[in-house]
C-alpha cells in the first residue's frame, strides 16, 4: 500500500506534463509557494502518521488551508509591496527540514531496533 | 499501518502535488536556445531581416495610399449623401414641384338666378381647414389651394372677412384645388362618398372633383420657411 502515493506523485506529474499547461509567468510565484505548503503538509502527515498522531481530518483540511493561506500571503505581499512570500517560504522551509529530521530519526531507530532484534 | 483511507488521502494529495510541480516545471523551464550563429551567419541574418522590414514598410505605404483613396472616396459619397438628404428634406417640406397622379377639385359660387341678396365672394376659413382634413384623412400627399402650396406651417385664416392661405386671399371664384395621391382612384372615390360638397352648398358654393388625372402639377411653396422654435442638435459624440 505504501506505493500508492508515489504513484499518485508520478501520475499527477505525468498529467501536468501531458496537458502541456502552462501559468503565465507573473503566477508562477503563486505556484511554487503552493507547491512548498502542499510538500509541507505532506510530510508533515507522514511524520504524524509515524509518531501514531495522524488525523485525516486535520491532514485534508491543513493541506487545503496552506495552500490557499500561503498564495493570499503572497498576494498581500505583492500589493504590499513586501516581499511577504519569503516568510511563507521560511515558514515552510524550516518545517520541512524539522520534520524531515523526525522522520528520519524515527526510521533510524525503527531500522536499529529491528537491526538490533535480528542479532539477538 | 496504513489506513486504505489514510492511503487515498495520500494518493490524492500526491497527485495534486505532482500536478503542481509538474506546471511549474513547465513554467519555469522554457526552453532556451543558444544562440551558435557566427558574426556572418549574424550579418546575413540581419540583411535579411533589413529586407524583410522594407518589404513590410513598402507594403505599409502601399495600405496607407489605399485607404487613403477609401477615405477620399468616402468623404465624396458623404456629400453626395447629404445633398440627397437635402433634396428629400426639401421635397417633403414643399420646397419643390410636385408632379403625380391626382385629383383636382373646383371650387366656385353657386345661386339660383332668382337669388336675391348679399352674395358671399369668398370661402370661410372653417370649410376650407375642414376639407383639408378631409383630404389628409383620405390619403393627400400634396396638396395646393389656388396654386398655393400647403407645406406644415400654412395657415388658413379669416382676416378682415377674406380667408387667406398663408397671405394669398381667396377672392376671385372659381379655383383649383390640386391634390396628389398615392392612390388617386381611391381618393376620388372616397371624396366622392364623403359629405364635404353638401357642406360647401351650404356656403352657396359648388365643389366640383374632377375624375382622377394622371398628371397634376404642385407648385412649391413660394414663401420663406422661417424656423424660430427648432434648434440644432448637439454632436453627441462630443
């Protein structure tokens, strides 16, 4: 079952590629802070998902919420005049990286445990 | 382990998340063509591009003097149009003969020989408004009264006991009343079934209608045609 979503990543990637689509360039902004929220959330649900605190509701619903939060973010920033956006990408960036960092660990010593279950 | 659930929640967010990266991909990735031309495969390009653009500023002009003559063409038919519209203008305000189909109506006195008394030498204003009326009712397009043409602002009035078209008096019997028809048989007919000849016999008048006649003659309005209450409209698009 853990294949499921890798190959809904390569079918959506496969889609974006095939339709040809393209955004004019003064959204591509928009798109890749979207992008970065939905990557944030994602893996932030796999981390919750092996800390055993995964909620479906809060994962559908925050990956929907960032999105939308972090494009209108951008949108103030660009009618601000501040470059509002970066503080999303930080935002995002530094979530990422810490979360990333969890599931590292915890595959860490889920491979040393069963490491250490096959010796004895 | 994994939920079916919580797997398609995944799946689904997945692909989203592949859709996304893969338009911005393409956004941001355009194809760039290096340029690997030398300095003269640059210049024969460049010559070419300098006869390509005389070519398209000749053709430009070529255009240019084409719509030109349009616009010359145009600014004639313009006038031509507008003196058109002049002349319709002036035939429906009377300012010109009139030559159609019709009928002709004579109007003169009528008393018995043995009469007796004060004789009446002209036609009251009232009879006449009436029979005009009458006309306009039955289809008149033109009409005159003793070679009077009756435009829009003709009166027909009673001044010092001499009815007057416009300032023409009705004195001296008989006289033609000239009316142009579209359907001249028609009016005829129907002048001929209306009531308006008793109505001049009680004036001690005869009012004759001749057959209808292919040829009647209007003459124009002799008079100056005063505007005092009409003014120019404004250009809108201003």
């Amino acid at each position: 079952m853990m294949w499921l979503p890798l190959l809904g990543l390569v079918i959506g990637i496969l889609l974006g590629l095939l339709t040809d689509w393209r955004i004019p360039s003064e959204y591509a902004n928009y798109l890749s802070i979207a992008v970065l929220a939905a990557f944030d959330t994602l893996i932030g649900g796999i981390r919750a998902h092996l800390q055993n605190i995964y909620d479906e509701h809060v994962f559908v619903s925050g990956f929907f919420f960032n999105i939308i939060l972090a494009t209108s973010l951008a949108f103030l920033g660009v009618h601000l005049g501040v470059d509002l956006y970066l503080a999303a990408v930080f935002a995002f960036g530094v979530r990422l990286f810490q979360n990333i960092a969890v599931i590292r660990r915890i595959l860490l010593t889920k491979w040393l445990e069963s490491r250490q279950k096959n010796r004895l | 382990m994994l939920t079916r659930k919580t797997t398609w929640h995944f799946t689904f967010v997945s692909l989203i998340i592949g859709f996304m990266l893969a338009i911005q991909f393409q956004t941001s990735h355009e194809p760039d063509v290096r340029d690997t031309r030398d300095i003269w495969e640059i210049r024969q390009d460049l010559k070419k591009e300098q006869e390509l653009h005389k070519q398209l500023l000749q053709e430009i002009r070529k255009y240019e003097e084409t719509l030109e003559k349009y616009e010359q063409q145009r600014s004639e038919n313009k006038g031509a149009i507008l003196r058109q519209t002049v002349e319709e203008l002036k035939k429906e305000a009377g300012l010109t003969e009139v030559v159609g189909e019709g009928v002709v109506l004579y109007v003169e006195q009528m008393y018995d020989e043995s009469y007796v008394g004060p004789v009446s030498d002209t036609v009251s204003a009232e009879l006449l408004r009436r029979l005009m009326n009458e006309l306009n009712m039955y289809g008149a397009q033109y009409v005159s009264i003793a070679d009077q043409r009756i435009v829009n602002t003709t009166v027909i009035r009673d001044i010092n006991g001499v009815t007057k078209v416009d300032s023409y008096p009705l004195r001296s019997f008989p006289f033609e009343i000239k009316v142009i028809a579209a359907d001249a048989e028609k009016m005829y007919n129907r002048l001929k079934a209306s009531t308006i000849a008793d109505d001049f016999a009680l004036e001690n008048l005869l009012l004759t209608i001749s057959e209808p006649q292919q040829r009647v003659v209007i003459p124009p309005y002799d008079g100056t045609v005063r505007v005092k209450q009409m003014e120019a409209v404004e250009d809108a698009r201003r």
